[in-house]
C-alpha cells in the first residue's frame, strides 16, 4: 500500500511505542460514585498510552478535533505547526486511538482543506484504507454577512469535513444507527413551490379494485415473486379533494396512509414483471410480494404496488415521512452533507467561550446518535471546551475527555459540573485527573 513521508516520518512511526506508561493520578470526583467516566488534564499522546491497559479494544466512539494546522495562533492552542510536526503529531495518537478503539467501533475526526488529503493519507495507512467509510462535508460558516470570512483570491470557506473509518469494517464494524433530518411537509411544500419546483406526493389511492388473478414470477436468483391483480381501482388527487372544499393540510393528514408518487424506476424486479405483464389498463393495479436479500428491507417480506399502462412504482409518502398528530414531517436518512446546525449561539453553548475551536453540540449529538448506544464508552483526545463529554453525558452515554491545557480545568470541568448538577445521578466525574510525571 502506498504511504506518506515526510521529514522525520520513521521517528513518528515509532514514537507510540517509545512512550512510556504513566500512573494516571484522580484529583476528585464529582457526581454519581458508580459511574466510570474520566476528565484527564495532560498530554494526549501520553494519557492514551496510560490508557491502554484499561481501555484497549473497549472503546465504540472515537470522535477528535485536532488543530486543523491553519497558521495561527489562538488564546488557548497554538495552530502553527510546520507541516511535518503536524503529521509527526498526528500519526502516533493515531496509532494509539486505534489501539483503543472496539472491533466494532468507529473514529470520527473533524479537520478543514488545510490538512484533510494529508490526514486521510495518514489515516489510510494507520486504520487501513479498506476500514474508510465516509468523508462528510458540514457547514460550519455562512457565506454572506461578518460570519463569512474576508474576501481575497480564494472562495470563502464554509465547510469542514468529518473523516471517518471503522476499526474492522468486514468483521466487526455493523452500521450506523438510522438517523434522519426532519422537516415539516407544509413547510417543504411551500419553498418548493416558491421555487418552481415540483412535489410528488400528490395522487391518493381510494381503491385498489377487486382482485382478479395471481401469478408467481422468478428473479434473477430464483426467488419467487408473487403478482395479485386488482381490477376497478379508484385514485384521485390532493388537488381534486381541495377543489371538494378540504383545506390542503386535511387533506395530508386524513389521506396520509394513502398518499404516493409514481415512478419509472429502472429495478431487475419492475423489468420482470413488466416482461411478464407488458402493460395495465388504467384502472388496474399489481401488488407484487418478495423477500428481498439485500439493502434496506433485507430477508423481510415486502408488497410494492405497480399501476399505469406503463407499470409504474408506487412510493407510499408513509415511508418516507412521520405523522405525529396534526403534524407531517418528511425524513430523510443522514447523508454525508450537514447543514443547520445551530452556529449563531455556538459561542454562548456550554457556559465557556473558547474561540475559534469550539465544535456545536448538535454535530457532536449527531455523531453519537448514529455511531453509538446508551452507556457505550466514547473517547475526546482534544477535548477542547469540553463539548463531547458535555454531549456524552447528556446522551447517557459514558466517556473518556483528554485536554492538555488550564482549560481542562476552567473550561472542560466547569461545562460537566453544570451537566451533572442538571441531570445528577447519571455517572462519576473524576475531576481532574492528571498524568503523574
């Protein structure tokens, strides 16, 4: 596999190794004395090397901030590393974190253009290139207003990315959790139309008809599929039930469970039954049952309904969206594009100000929610503000922070006593621990 050199590259190869174990000495504690979560205040190469007799393989999370080496120099942290120091810094925590991280677990790491190809170099060859699993883009800044940057030769920046890599991908790691964006459909459907754009979910089935016939086909695996035929379905539109006097959105809310689009979609299995149906009359209806053995409905029974002369796919707005009440929300599963987070009091979060380095809660939320479960162990060894033990404990998940600076102590330990005091008992807080030297 192709790796990365750089000045000094074989003394960062072996520098994990030539740490040495150091005692970790508690200062205190804080909240529930039952608990196993840690605020260590030391340098992160040495605490993780101090961790590993405890922690190695144990941790599901590992999310990390490090200094995106942008050429400056920040009240709390200096971000001016000559290139190389910024690798030989990065490689043997690197090393170490995976030594710590679970079979199945995941590391997330945040990072901007400056070092992002450099870093996913480096992780490539620490983590394997085939345990990558997405780099994702997040909008962290506007590009209009005193938030957008100066203007000179290159393109205000707005977005930074998160690299991710699972420790054993073909043998450990299993999926994300399901996780969504939400928007409410009245909304959704207002910006599309003002923009000249179409919403599909406009047609109601009232009817599928009577059942006339049944017909097994076969896919390309030999699998059977079986075809019921309806005769005498009856459809009609949200626009001809408002023409009737029903306010749109008692339209949505009484016909949701009969709400759909339709769609020519090119699939093996509406190439078969098209070849073994040709077409339909305009008032009939297919309903075609299978277990599929792969993607999202795997090895569960499904029913896909077909209608038109030309077979078309019908999709239920019911699986694509929520009803809670009298409202409808539109989910759409997290991709790897992230946008509106909350950046406009990201400054006020946490009760800390720390400039130029503080990450919004909902990102690291978000992270948690699809890499993790209740009381599953997550790791910061560039804790910063404090921000994923602060999440981490509001999640009921446990939780390992690592800062070198004072501010482990006036920054990271002050936002967890004023979590704990808000949620107190959940879990211990061993304020501060230090790295015995």
């Amino acid at each position: 596999m192709p790796t990365l050199h750089w000045l000094h590259d074989k003394e960062a190869h072996d520098a994990a190794a030539k740490v040495p174990y150091r005692l970790l000495e508690a200062q205190g504690q804080y909240g529930d004395p039952t608990a196993d979560n840690w605020l260590i205040q030391g340098d992160n190469l040495e605490a993780l090397k101090s961790l590993l007799p405890f922690y190695r393989g144990r941790v599901k999370c590992i999310y990390i901030d490090p200094p995106y080496n942008t050429k400056s120099a920040f009240e709390h942290y200096d971000d001016n590393l000559e290139h190389s120091q910024w690798l030989a810094m990065m490689y043997p925590r690197l090393e170490l974190l995976r030594s710590l991280l679970a079979e199945d677990g995941s590391i997330w790491v945040t990072i901007d253009d400056n070092e992002a190809h450099y870093l996913k170099v480096i992780m490539d060859e620490v983590f394997g290139r085939k345990n990558f699993i997405n780099q994702i883009s997040v909008k962290m800044k506007l590009t209009a207003g005193a938030s957008g940057g100066g203007e000179d030769k290159k393109l205000k920046k707005n977005i930074e990315y998160v690299i991710v890599y699972a420790k054993n991908y073909d043998n450990g790691f299993q999926k994300f959790n399901d996780v969504y964006e939400e928007e409410n459909i009245f909304d959704l459907i207002d910006e599309m139309e003002a923009n000249d754009q179409s919403w599909k979910y406009t047609s109601v089935l009232l009817d599928k008809g009577t059942f006339i016939e049944e017909r097994t086909i076969f896919d390309g695996s030999g699998e059977p599929i079986k075809i019921k035929k309806y005769k005498g379905l009856k459809r009609t539109t949200v626009t001809d039930l408002v023409r009737l006097g029903k306010p749109r959105e008692e339209v949505y809310i009484e016909y949701y469970e009969r709400l759909f689009s339709d769609t020519n979609a090119q699939t093996s299995i509406r190439t078969r039954i098209i070849d073994e149906f040709l077409s339909l009359e305009r008032d009939e209806l297919l309903e075609a049952s299978y277990i599929p053995r792969s993607g999202r409905e795997k090895n569960t029974e499904v029913a896909h309904f077909y209608i038109s002369p030309s077979i078309r796919r019908v999709i239920w707005l019911k699986d694509t969206a929520e009803k809670r009440g009298r409202l409808l929300f539109k989910k759409e599963k997290t991709g790897t594009y992230w946008q509106g987070l909350a950046l406009n009091n990201l400054t006020k979060e946490g009760d800390v100000r720390f400039p130029n380095g503080k990450k919004p809660e909902a990102l690291i939320q978000k992270i948690l929610l699809l890499s993790t479960n209740e009381t599953d162990l997550v790791l910061d060894s560039f804790l910063g503000s404090g921000t994923t033990a602060a999440v981490a404990h509001k999640m009921g998940r446990r939780y390992i922070g690592i800062e070198m600076g004072d501010h482990a102590a006036t920054h990271c330990a002050h936002r967890l006593r004023k979590v704990i005091d808000q949620q107190f008992p959940v879990f211990l807080e061993k304020f501060l621990t230090k790295i015995n030297t």
